[in-house]
C-alpha cells in the first residue's frame, strides 16, 4: 500500500471518526448525561462542602461534552486508519468492509471492554479523589496490556493456522489471550470506592450506558469507514450502459 493510499485512508479515517463521534455524542447526551446529573445530585445532598463551580454544568453536558467526544473520535480514528492500512491483507483475505469492521470490533474488546470489566467506569460522587492518580494509572495500564496482548494472540494464530487450521488456530489465540487477561485481572490490584448509600442502579444505569457510548462510537467507526474504504480501494467499475449515457450527454 503507497504512502498516497495511506494518507487517503487516513483523511477518511478521521472523518468516520468524526461521523462515529457526533453518533456517540447523541448516545452520550441522552443515555449518560441523566445518570451524570443524578450523580451529581447525590453528591451536592451528600456532601458537607461547596466547591465554586469553574465551569457550568450546562456547558459541561453541551459543548464540553461535544468537544471531548469528538475530539477523542477524530483522533481514535486516524490511530484505527493507520492500524487498518497495516491490517488489510495480513489478518485475513477480507473486504476492507469487513476489515474495517472486525478491525472496530476488536479495538472496542481490547481498548475499551477488557479494561472496562477491571476498571469499569465510576459516576460523579464514586471514587476517592486522593487514590485518582493511582486509578488512572491502573486503568491505562490494563488497556495497554489488553492491546498488546491482542496483538500478539492475532501473530500467534496467524503463525498456528498453517500447522493446525484456521479454526483451531483462532480458538488457540483467543483462548491465550483470555488466559493471560484472567492473569491479569486476578492479580492486579481491586479498587473498590463506591459509597455503602450509592444507588445501586444509578451505578448500573451509568456503566451501562458508558459501555453503549463506547459501542456506538465503534460500531458507527466501523461501518462509516467500511464503506469510505470500500469505495477507494475496490471503486465500482464504470458499466457500459452509464458510459453510453456520458457519451451521449457529452
């Protein structure tokens, strides 16, 4: 693949990427930004201080909302652009429809799910403001783990199909790429800060939605770029019918 192809999936890229975030910011306002609110409820009737508020909350749930969604879409999108191009061929002989889709879905496991199941994502009002730098740094940890870990289960089966199939082969990967995260989540540390009189299902509400944004956001990546690829790597012959109606205008 020339640097030129690579530059135009890149473009592409970014623009799905912005396509998927404005669908994640619609998911994210609807399904995320009531949980936010009623955590934060809970927080101002729980809580014995009043911090003075640097930003509005209402431009917080608008534009601060828009800007990191789509922010974080366009700059994901590239980064998945770069890893289609160097993916296409090498993972399978798919269509770069199908490349790009099983190229979204597989990010979403690894950089989101995996770490998520560990780390799951917390409300306002969860969490102890002195442990964040450790939390954090836990959390990124998982999610290189989960990417580098899905990487290299994708080179082991590549290596083990010709000795014992294809099928054989992925069930093989995948099985070490969950053993290993098993590890991982047994022996890395537990946090655990959510309040004894948090709602329960305020917090299930929450992560539930932070997992649908996540899907929609590459979901819609998948199929918006599936398709921006489709059309510039196997572009549709011209048939001969539409050449005679230019040749006719003409």
């Amino acid at each position: 693949m020339n640097s030129a192809t690579v530059r135009n999936l890149l473009v592409r890229g970014m623009l799905a990427g912005l396509g998927a975030g404005l669908l994640a910011l619609i998911a994210a306002y609807f399904l995320g930004e009531p949980n936010v609110d009623s955590a934060i409820s809970f927080e101002a009737a729980h809580s014995h201080e009043h911090d003075m508020e640097i930003v509005s909350r209402s431009l917080q749930s608008t534009a601060g909302l828009a800007t990191g969604v789509l922010v974080y879409g366009v700059a994901f999108g590239g980064i998945a652009a770069l890893a289609f191009s160097f993916a296409l061929g090498r993972v399978g002989r798919f269509s770069p429809r199908a490349t790009a889709l099983l190229l979204s879905g597989c990010a979403l496991l690894a950089v989101y799910v995996v770490p998520f199941l560990k780390y799951p994502a917390n409300p306002p009002s969860v969490g102890n403001p002195d442990t964040i730098g450790k939390r954090t740094t836990l959390y990124f940890l998982m999610m290189v783990l989960s990417v580098l870990l899905a990487i290299a289960a994708t080179i082991l089966g590549k290596r083990l199909a010709p000795r014992i199939g294809t099928w054989y082969a992925t069930v093989g990967a995948v099985a070490a790429f969950a053993v290993v995260i098993g590890l991982a989540y047994a022996f890395l540390p537990v946090i655990n800060e959510v309040p004894k009189d948090f709602p329960a299902t305020l917090l299930w509400r929450f992560r539930l939605s932070a997992l649908a944004i996540q899907t929609v956001l590459w979901g819609g990546f998948g199929l918006v770029f599936g398709e921006l690829a489709e059309r510039l790597l196997n572009p549709k012959p011209v048939t001969a019918a539409a050449s005679g109606r230019v040749a006719v205008s003409s």
